[in-house]
C-alpha cells in the first residue's frame, strides 16, 4: 500500500477569463493540499484559571458559555497560583526556604479566595463535576511544590470518582524559573518528583498524558512572574538538556508570550502606543515561533507539546496595567499565534491565556455569583471562538503559499527579520472534500484577491466569506485599541469579484471541493535523489532550487548537464492504474544552450507522453503518434517555470492530457493547452523519466528540475486508516523499501523501530523516544497505531537467552501520537537486563 496523502483533486482545464481590476496589490493564494497533516483540534483550547473568582466552572452560566465555543480544552486550576494551591486543604501555601515574596503571593492568592466568596477555600470538586457535565478535554496542572504525592493521589482519586476524565497532566507551572529553587533546587530533583508524580498519575488516569515543563527561553527571555525573575539563564539550559535524557512523559509543556517591546521598569507615562506594542509582538511571533518549534521538534523526538499558556507578554511592573492583551489588537496577535500552533503537527494542545478574561459579571462583594449566572462576554471571547467552526468541522490542516504580499521588518531584538505581511492556514475536511482557508492581513496595506482566479487555481468553490476587522464605524487608531467591538461582515452569497483584506483583518473562507488523492511522488530532492535512478551527468544541487518551493523548506533540487554527449536521464517507477486520472507537476529551468530536455510518461519500452521542455528553437514541444506539434510557448533562459501535465483515464483507444505552463518569478507567462495527443497509446502507466540532448549531439548545456509532483485524483477516505497505512505512509514519506527489518540509516535501530518509537530512518542520530528505569518501573513510548504490538522481556543473564515476557502491549490507539507506558519490573533480584520486542507488521 502506498502513502495517502491530500491533495486537490481537480482536474482543471485552464481558460483564460477577464481579469478584474483591482485598485490594491493583488495576492494569490494556493492551497497546499499535499503537505498536510491530521489536525489537532485540542490546540483550540483556553486557560480556565478562576481560583479566585466568584464562581466555579460548573456554574449553569458558565457551563453555557463554554458549551457555546464549541467545548475547547481546557486548563485547571490555572498558572503560578497551581505552584501554591494545597488542592487537598483549598488554600495556596509555600515550601521551606520560600521567600518573602512567595508569602506574600500566598497571601494574596487566599486573600482574592475570601473576597471572591470562596471563605472555606478552593473546592476541587465543582471542577470534576463540570467534567462529567461537560466531557471537556481537560490539563490538570499537577502540584510538586506543596503538595505530596499521597496528597495528590488522594484528590485525583476524589475527581476520577465522579466519572470525570482528565486528558493531560502538566507537572508544575515554570517550575525552572530561579524564584522556584527552594522549591525544587534544580532540574534532577524535577525529575525525581516528576517521574513519582507519573507513577500516581498512570495508577488513576492510564491513558492520560503526561507533560514536563521545558523553559521559554527558546522563544523569549521574558520572565511572566508577576514580580519577574532573577537571570537564571543556566538553571533554564541545564533544565532543558538533562530532559532530553529522560522519557517517562509524552509530552513537553512550554509558555510562550510575545514581546510588547516594554520591560517592568517601563513607566504608565511611557508606554507605546497599541499598534507599536503589536508591531513588536507579531514581528517576535514571525521571527522566533518556526525557529523555537523545529529545534523542540529536533531536541525532543517523538514527543507531543503542549504549549499551555500563550499570548501577548507584559507581566511585570507597571506594564502588567497595560491592557494590549484586552483589545482588538491583542486578540487579533493570538489568533495569528494559534493558527501558527495548528500548522505544526507536534504541537498537540494548546491554551488562550485566560479564559477568565473573557466574561463579564457584577462582582457580588464576598459572595459567591449565582447559579446560573448571565455572563456578558469580552472580545477575546468572540474572538476566539472564529476558530470554532474551522476546528469542529475539520480533520487535517494544510499550508497555503501565499504570493504577491510585500514583507514588514520586524521591531526588538526578538523581531528581527523581514517577514510576510499576509499569512494563512487552511482547515480540511477530508471525507466531505470541504475546507476552511484562514487569512491575516497582519499590517496596514489593504490586499485584494481575486476569488475567480483563487477557485480556478485551486478546484474549489467558495461557499461563505467570513471577515472581521477593527471597527470600521471609529478611526483606526481608536478601533485598535477597543476592548468590546469588531466589524464582522459574511457574504453567503452571491459571492464578490474581489475579497478586499482590510488592515489588521481576518478572513475565514469556506469552500467545497479539494478532495483525496494518492500521491506518488512528492519530492522537493532535500533528501537525496531517493527512488530515483540516474545515469551519469544528473545530480542534486544548490542552485537547482525553485524560488517556489514546497512548504518554505527546500534549499536544493536537481541538476542536469551534459559534459560527455550523453543522454543523462532520471526515471523512477509509478505502477498507476491508466483508469486513473493522473497529475505530474514539476519546476524547470534552462540556461539558453539546453536542447530537447523532456519529460516522458512510459508502459515498458512504449513512451506515452512525451514532451521537450525546450527544443532546438527554445519552444515546448510534444511528440502526437509520430509528429513532434510545437503549440507556441518560448521560454526564456534562466527563468523558473512550472509545469503542469493533467493525464486523462485511458479508457479509450485515443489517449490525451492538459498541459499547463507558468512562470514563477513573473506574470508574464500562464498557458494551457487542453486535449493533447499521446506518442502512444498505454493501457497502464509505469515510468516517469526525465532525460537530456536526446537525439542531439550538444554538450555543455545544463537545466534544472525541482518539486516534482505526482499524484492520482482517485478518493480515498484518508480521514480514516485503514490496516498497516500508517506504516505504509511513513515507508512512502521516507523513501524506505518497505522491509520492516532493513535499516537504512544504519544506526543499529530498524527502520520499523525507529516508525514505533517516533525517530527518523534517515537520521542516524534520531531514534525516538528512548526508553527509561525509575524505581522498578520500565517507561517506554509507542506511536499510536493499533497494528502495534509490542512485548515487555527481561532476563536475569544474557548467556542462556531465557527471556521471559513480562507484559504484552496491545495499542489501543489509533491518532498517531507517542504515548508512554509503564511496565513494573521491580528490583528484587540482583540484576535483570530488560528488552522491548516488537511483533513484525502485518
């Protein structure tokens, strides 16, 4: 079975229409359907700290509310304050040695209890029972500082009692800040008491995650203690890479808050303007967010993350007054954040901070609100709940390329860098072939695209237009600012020539069409030449890049050239079913002394489809039974172009395609020719190649080809997998043979294990999620596939292979994600050697 993947499944005929006069700079916008992933949908979630306010989360108004966003996750009991919270006594606490500020924040944290109605302290139990009303996707921010595990264990075992579920665990809240190390004096004794709290957490909650906490520093250096924090740079990098040792958890939780180009010594009499505060924001976002991910992606194999507190900073000092966060602009900032969130495939939960700052009520002196209570709503609020019907309806997220933006310069040493001014997402829903494409205008030069022109280009059919933007009834400066309104506009139909992108605006557009197909080849040549069999004169090469590339990742692609005279060729086999429609796509580029590079379709020894990309007179050319047919096209030297060949079924005795040529680094060129004839006829289709001077004696030439994509439009159901295809699809991704037991990397691990335990077969150094001892206990990680089987041995001597099993593990789950396991082994005998085997795929 070979890898399924999404991709538009439209056979487009390309006809040329009248183009619509646009008064702004035009944007185009492709939909990358092949470079998706599943979507995470609990990363539409919020902090529901409320410890300290007059109401509990099973609050008949509450509950409400909550319902309405469409129950995103959600995180208990909230923050700093879970560090102090003795949840068993209902009051917050310190530990031995703690400062007088800790006290002090106790204090406080009791104090906003008694004033809030809460005078016998905070009661855990309202939380399991909105739970159970609820079946909320829940974190449990787990206390290490004043709480025992027997403590922990005791209210854990009270809320699994109700019937309630917890989904996540987060072991302590910036616990590596320096202001915790009487608390937890460094990152060993986090481990300690972080692999002990596991132990109590998989007893009550087995299928719960589980969360270590991995410092902000890789994405900013601000500290979100409300008094701030000494520099303890090395506290926080030790922190960090002694847990990438260690594998008792699924997953790592990290906080992270965009500058706002202010520290706490600021003063109220200087603080910068909104828009400023969200230039340096937004610009911190686009500049360190990819970066900070794919180095925790590297660092951490096979590990989820949870990024359970995010928005704009600003947390210390007198700039904790200031009320960005508040506004259309701060809402507007962490909606970009969140759609950022979605576009990684590790980074699996995430929270809003806070959800308490989304309703509204009249505070009832020491009393609690009561219940229900008619909660009013803020901004954020509204807000976020534009992602609700994205998410809800939604199986896979997909990139989007987007051209024709100019790029902004970030602000502050954490913005530094050019980055683009619009930015999108797009939200699929596999098995109804419909979608939700996402946009942000992120500065203040209105965009115009052309929704005829985006249909055409991409196979799909827009159903609504969705747009919201600063109140347009204030002036922008004021709009900005507000903390109650937005303009929302919906266009259901009929549909606009034009979707104007307004300043500082988003955009949620609604479509159908972009189906399933199977993809056979997607190669942008980063790892090699892979399935691909060259002869002589053809290799991978820095400059044969395309300027488009595929997802923002490639640097390189391939380079043909001929020294010698002779006919170098790159082919590779497809085995498609000729019944099938069939796409190719591939960039080109040639140097002006290039003649008859093609590109060919082949059954066997029988050529289909051939086509010269530039032939003796630099004019594209196809080869109709026995005649060469040169349609007009002349393509100029040094330039990038994409090619575009649409194979129609060949279920008749006349075979034919859909050829279509763009240029790249202009709007100079875009044809197509419909309905062109095959040199041969072909039952099946077998063979890509592409070759070089066919029958032509020139030498010296060189061209490049970059991006190749080939894909089938056959529907196949990809929201569900079927037995063996998540292997299957890690075999194709990686280019493997597909033996379980081969070892391409030649690292000693299988190319099977390194599927199960999360590593990459084409990295030596990256085997996954290692494997742990802590007190008699054996932590493993598996990917959640039910196919997997894995058994639990141990032997007391490697010399008779007595191996005996221990436990046999059947996954349940089939998401895709590590998840880690425990097996007690205990530590009664005087050595035991333990291994994992795994039962070959079926």
């Amino acid at each position: 079975m070979k890898a399924i993947k999404i991709i538009s499944s439209a056979i487009i005929t390309w006809t040329m229409v009248n183009a619509t006069v646009l008064a702004n700079p035009v944007v185009d916008v492709e939909l990358l359907f092949g470079h998706h992933h599943r979507l995470n949908r609990n990363v539409y979630g919020a902090n529901a700290y409320n410890i300290s306010r007059p109401y509990y989360k099973d609050n008949g108004g509450f509950v409400d509310k909550y319902n309405a966003l469409g129950k995103p996750a959600i995180r208990y009991p909230g923050g700093t304050a879970a560090n102090y919270l003795d949840q068993a006594t209902g009051w917050h606490e310190t530990w031995p040695g703690a400062t007088t500020k800790d006290t002090d924040r106790a204090n406080s944290f009791n104090n906003g209890l008694i004033n809030n109605g809460k005078s016998s302290g905070h009661d855990y139990m309202p939380f399991a029972n909105f739970l159970v009303q609820t079946d909320a996707a829940a974190t449990y921010v787990y206390n290490i500082t004043t709480m025992t595990d027997a403590q922990n264990r005791t209210v854990l075992e009270n809320i699994a009692a109700t019937g309630a579920e917890i989904d996540c665990f987060e072991i302590g809240n910036e616990l590596y800040y320096g202001q915790y190390a009487a608390a937890v004096p460094d990152v060993h004794d986090y481990i300690s008491k972080a692999q002990s709290a596991s132990v109590v957490i998989r007893d009550i909650f087995p299928n719960a995650k589980i969360g270590v906490i991995i410092p902000s520093h890789l994405f900013t250096n601000e500290s979100f203690l409300p008094d701030g924090a000494v520099n303890d740079g090395d506290r926080q990098e030790l922190w960090y890479s002694e847990l990438q040792d260690e594998n008792f958890f699924d997953a790592v939780v990290i906080h992270t808050y965009a500058s706002v180009g202010m520290d706490g010594s600021v003063t109220a009499d200087n603080f910068l303007s909104y828009e400023d505060a969200y230039d340096y924001s937004i610009s911190h976002i686009d500049a360190k967010f990819n970066e900070a991910f794919d180095r925790i992606k590297t660092d951490f194999p096979g590990k989820e993350v949870f990024v359970t507190e995010y928005h704009v900073g600003g947390f210390s000092g007198d700039v904790r007054q200031f009320r960005l966060r508040y506004s259309y602009l701060g809402a507007f900032v962490t909606g970009q954040f969140m759609m950022k969130m979605f576009g990684q495939d590790h980074i699996t939960l995430s929270s809003w901070h806070s959800m308490a700052q989304w309703f509204t009520y009249s505070a009832p002196g020491s009393n609690l609100l009561p219940d229900p209570y008619a909660f009013g709503t803020t901004l954020n609020y509204d807000f976020f709940g534009l992602f609700k019907e994205p998410v809800q309806n939604s199986d896979y997220f997909t990139p989007v390329r987007i051209s024709g933006a100019s790029t902004y310069n970030g602000v502050g040493g954490l913005g530094s860098g050019s980055h683009a001014e619009v930015e999108g997402g797009n939200f699929v829903n596999a098995e109804a072939g419909e979608g939700y494409l996402v946009l942000f205008n992120k500065q203040t030069t209105p965009y115009d695209v052309d929704l005829s022109l985006f249909e055409l280009a991409n196979g799909v059919v827009i159903q609504e237009i969705n747009s919201v933007m600063p109140d347009d009834s204030l002036p922008l400066v004021q709009a900005v600012e507000s903390e109650a309104t937005f303009t929302q506009n919906t266009v259901l139909s009929p549909m606009p020539a034009t979707l104007t992108l307004m300043p500082y605006s988003m955009h949620i557009i609604r479509y159908n069409g972009g189906g399933l197909t199977h993809v056979l080849v997607s190669e942008d040549f980063e790892g090699g030449l892979g399935d691909w069999m060259v002869t002589d004169d053809v290799t991978i090469d820095s400059s044969a890049q395309s300027p488009v590339d595929n997802a923002g990742a490639d640097t390189q692609g391939v380079l043909f050239y001929d020294d010698a005279n002779t006919a170098s060729q790159m082919t590779r086999d497809l085995l498609v079913d000729g019944a099938l429609p069939l796409t190719i796509q591939f960039d080109y580029l040639y140097t002006g002394s290039v003649t008859n590079p093609g590109v060919q379709l082949r059954q066997g020894g029988a050529t289909g489809i051939n086509v010269h990309m530039t032939s003796g007179d630099g004019k594209v050319a196809y080869k109709d039974g026995s005649s060469w047919i040169k349609p007009g096209t002349e393509l100029n030297p040094n330039t990038w172009y994409r090619f575009t060949l649409n194979v129609q079924p060949a279920d008749t005795a006349d075979d034919r395609f859909d050829l279509r040529i763009q240029s790249l680094e202009s709007a100079d060129l875009d044809a197509t020719y419909d309905n062109l004839g095959f040199q041969n006829d072909l039952a099946d289709f077998d063979t890509l190649r592409f070759h070089y001077n066919t029958g032509v004696s020139t030498v010296g030439g060189e061209y490049r080809i970059d991006n190749i994509q080939v894909f089938t439009s056959e529907n196949l159901g990809l929201n569900i997998y079927p037995g063996g295809a998540r292997y299957n699809s890690f075999v194709f991704d990686h280019g493997l043979s597909g033996d379980p037991a081969a070892d391409f990397d030649n690292d000693g691990l299988l190319d099977y294990g390194e599927y199960v335990f999360g590593g990459n077969p084409t990295n030596g150094w990256n085997d996954g999620a290692r494997a742990s001892f802590h007190g008699g206990n054996y932590i493993f990680s598996l990917i959640g596939d039910s196919n997997v089987t894995a058994h639990v041995a141990s032997s007391t001597n490697l010399l008779d292979g007595a191996w005996e099993t221990n436990e046999t593990v059947h996954v349940a789950a089939n998401d895709g994600l590590m998840k880690a396991y425990t097996n007690d082994i205990g530590t009664s005998e005087s050595q035991r050697f333990i291994q994992l085997e795994l039962a070959a795929p079926e």
